[in-house]
C-alpha cells in the first residue's frame, strides 16, 4: 500500500490516477495511522514552501513523515521533493524535512531563460539509482518549477540542463524526490513510478 | 534541453469530438478520452480541449471529459473555452486539468488573470489570444474572429504576462484554416515583447510549416486540431520532421 498524503497542497488526484492506471494499491490520506501502516509513502506539493510546511505542521504530519521516512520508501514530487532538504529560501528561510542533505533556491538560469523552468526536458544520470532502472538517458519527463534543489552531487541520480544543471531525481538512502512530475510525464514517469511500486 | 512542443487540440462539444465548426453541418466524430489516448500514443507533449458548448448542462460534461482523460492520459491537459471565472477554473483544475486557458473573458476583464494566478498559480493560466492584421499591426478579435476588440494584440499579450498567464496561446486569424504556414510575422512579433512560452496556432498544413515554426520564431511549442484529427499528419510524423531538422523534441517511440 502506498499512501499519498494529504496535508491540503498537491495535485493528488494526478498521482493517484496514475498509480491506479499502474494497479497499484494505494490511498490518499492526512492520518499519521495511515502514514505509519503505509508500506511506502509520496509526498506531493504544488504551491509555495513555507505554506506547505506550515500546513503538514498543522496537520501533525511533519514528524510522522521524519520518522517513517527512515523505516520506508518515501518520493516527493515537485514541492514534495524540495521540502525533502534542509531549508528553503522561498519567501524567507523555512526549514524543511531535512531528510536530504541541501538547501532549495531560487534558479539562476544562464542564456536568458526564463522561470519558471516549465515543460519537457531530458534526464541525464548521474548516480545510480533504481529508480532511473526503466528510463534512458535523454528520455524527457515534465517540469515545472521555480526553485531547485542545491546539494552534493553524491545526492543527484539525475540531472536536466536548463541554462544551469537542474537536480532532477535526488535520493539519499530510501528517501527519492523527483523535480519534473511523474505522473504526468508519459511512460517515463510511469515507469518511475512503477519501479518505486517495486521497490 | 527544453523539448518544443506539439499539441493537439480537440473540439468538444457535449462530451464529443466535433469538426466543422465554421461550416453549415457539425460532424460528431468521436470520443474525446480515446482521441486523447490516441494522440497521447502518437507522442502529444500536451493534450488541448477546446470546449464549445454553448448550453450549461454540457459544462458538466466537460468536466467528466477531463475527468476520465486524467484517469488514462499521462501528460499535461489544458481545456479552454467559455472559462469566464475562477470557480471555473477551480471546478476543471480539480477535475484534472493541469492548465486553463482563457480567451474573451480576459479580454473583457483581465483581472481573471492575476486573480487565477494569484490562486493557482501561473502554470496553470493560459491566455489565448486571437489575433487579426489590421493596417500595420494585430487586434484581438473574439467570438471565432467576428466581433473586433479593437485593442492591440502585441499589447495585451504583454499585458497579459504582467497580469500573471503563465503561457500565451496566440492563434493568427489570418492563416488559420489556410494551411499556408503558421503567421511567423505575428508570432515574432509578440515573441518579441514577452518572456514568458508562446503556442503557436493556425495555418499549418505540411510538415515544413512545423520546423519553420520553431526555425523562424522563439514558439515553444506549435498546436493543430484539423492537420491531426484528419490523420493529414500524426504527432509521430511532426516529430520525427523535427528531430531531423534538429529541434529538440520528445519522442516516444
């Protein structure tokens, strides 16, 4: 069973619908129950940082999460992922999970290019990962983001170019964030997602 | 590196496919999740609904639509007309919309921009713009190209980025339906004065008109509806078009 928690910011249904189409068991839920029965858990997120935070802190959820996090898979997606490190400086400085060692800034894009960074852009590996066991390099998956991730590249399972380098799959131990949204990044992310199933 | 890409848009009317919008008999021909999957298994970086029913009852049927695409379909969907609030957008972003696209109730109250975005976010705002040359430059013309909003369209697309879209739909009135190419003049033109992704849509007929497209102008991406639902050309051909002209697409095949 994998619970995909519900702390009130996140495209859920998105994830759920593919997870449904990949038939895999799964259950959206803001219940610490839940989270600690859930045999692996996603953490998705849309929106702004320190509101996201502040609404998995009302919701009770932010040590539940810390905790499992250690006893099981869990993959962020987009804001779920960014909330993995330690702090973001979107609007401020908020502390994160802290379950990946880094910091979330604001992209400085060479060549002009705009953010947000929105739309297909290609993987390139870094370091290996199981996740990336379906997906080649240069396949494209979705972005849409702002803000990125800035950590060791010991932490980078793969990366995408975008006037910088882009952390786009980030993991330490069974903690995994995606940047790009793989669930709605066509058959790459729905092999991303099904190898996560599988792990 | 940043794909271009191509979108397909479907014409929907009461929950179904429909073509022949500018003539006399409007054709039912199909269903909108399976024309979706089809374009989703040609490689499609985005799937467009474009909603023209004209009656309440079928708004509700649009969202089903959207509802059951969301559950088969894996890749961005923007639906768009008749959007005329942010109840609208909040009833087709939670039905599984990933953006909203607006075109005359922008026009008429451009504060539906930054309120959406304000809400939702920018990604997930649209502003279509139909743009027709008049003298030596653009108006926005609403109601498919018949009444003349008499307001510059390089203007509003620049003040539609400050009001918070998040990506301009911008169709030439001029070459639309015309197969001749897409209007690379108009697209410059508004390309130029914002920074923010513009869709390039109307006119194109062959394959050429798509890598000139992406050649001759900054688009990031090119939309057809006809050129596609008539199986002229797939979203597989364009690719593969575009791949050997170098432009860096998605394939999926």
């Amino acid at each position: 069973m994998i619970t995909i928690i519900d702390y009130g910011a996140g495209n859920l249904f998105s994830v759920q619908n593919a997870l449904n189409f990949l038939g895999v068991e799964n259950n959206i839920s803001s219940k610490a129950e839940d989270i600690v029965s859930a045999d692996k858990l996603i953490l998705p997120g849309v929106g702004a940082f320190p509101d996201a935070m502040r609404m998995l802190d009302e919701a009770g959820l932010t040590e539940v999460i810390k905790d499992e996090a250690r006893k099981k898979p869990l993959m962020g997606i987009c804001l779920g992922m960014q909330m993995l490190f330690d702090k973001s400086y979107e609007f401020g400085e908020t502390e994160g999970l802290g379950l990946i060692p880094g910091t979330v800034e604001l992209m400085h894009p060479a060549n002009d290019l705009v953010i947000p960074h929105i739309g297909w852009n290609s993987l390139e590996k870094n370091e290996p990962c199981k996740l990336l066991e379906t997906v080649n390099d240069g396949d494209y998956v979705y972005f849409v983001h702002s803000y990125a991730a800035v950590t060791d590249s010991r932490n980078v399972a793969a990366y995408c170019d975008y006037g910088m380098k882009v952390p786009a799959l980030v993991m330490s131990g069974n903690v995994y964030g995606c940047q790009f949204h793989p669930e709605k990044s066509g058959k790459t992310g729905l092999g991303i997602l099904k190898t996560f199933a599988s792990l | 590196m940043l794909a271009k890409r191509i979108i397909p848009c479907l014409d929907v009317r009461d929950g179904k496919v429909v073509k022949g919008i500018n003539f006399v008999g409007i054709k039912e021909v199909g269903d909108p999740v399976e024309c979706a999957e089809e374009y989703n298994a040609q490689g499609a970086d985005e799937i467009c609904f474009l909603d023209i029913t004209a009656t309440h009852e079928g708004r509700g049927t649009m969202v089903d639509v959207v509802r059951r695409t969301a559950q088969r379909v894996f890749v961005p969907l923007t639906v768009g007309g008749g959007i005329s609030s942010v109840d609208d957008f909040r009833e087709l972003l939670r039905s599984g919309a990933d953006k909203v696209s607006v075109n005359s109730a922008a026009v008429r109250n451009p504060q539906l921009i930054h309120d959406a975005a304000e809400i939702f976010g920018s990604q997930c705002v649209v502003v279509a713009i139909d743009a027709k040359k008049k003298g030596d430059s653009w108006t926005v013309v609403v109601n498919g190209g018949r009444i003349d909003m008499n307001i510059d369209a390089v203007e509003w697309a620049k003040k539609a980025e400050e009001l918070g879209a998040g990506e301009i739909l911008l169709t030439s009135m001029d070459t639309d339906g015309m197969k001749t190419g897409f209007d690379i003049e108009l697209l410059n033109a508004v390309c130029d004065v914002v920074k923010i992704p513009v869709i390039a849509s109307g006119g194109c007929g062959t394959l050429e008109h798509f890598s000139e497209v992406f050649q001759k102008t900054k688009a990031s991406a090119a939309l057809a509806a006809s050129l596609f639902h008539y199986k002229e050309l797939t979203v597989s051909q364009v690719k593969e078009h575009l791949e050997e002209n170098n432009i860096p697409v998605r394939r999926v095949d």
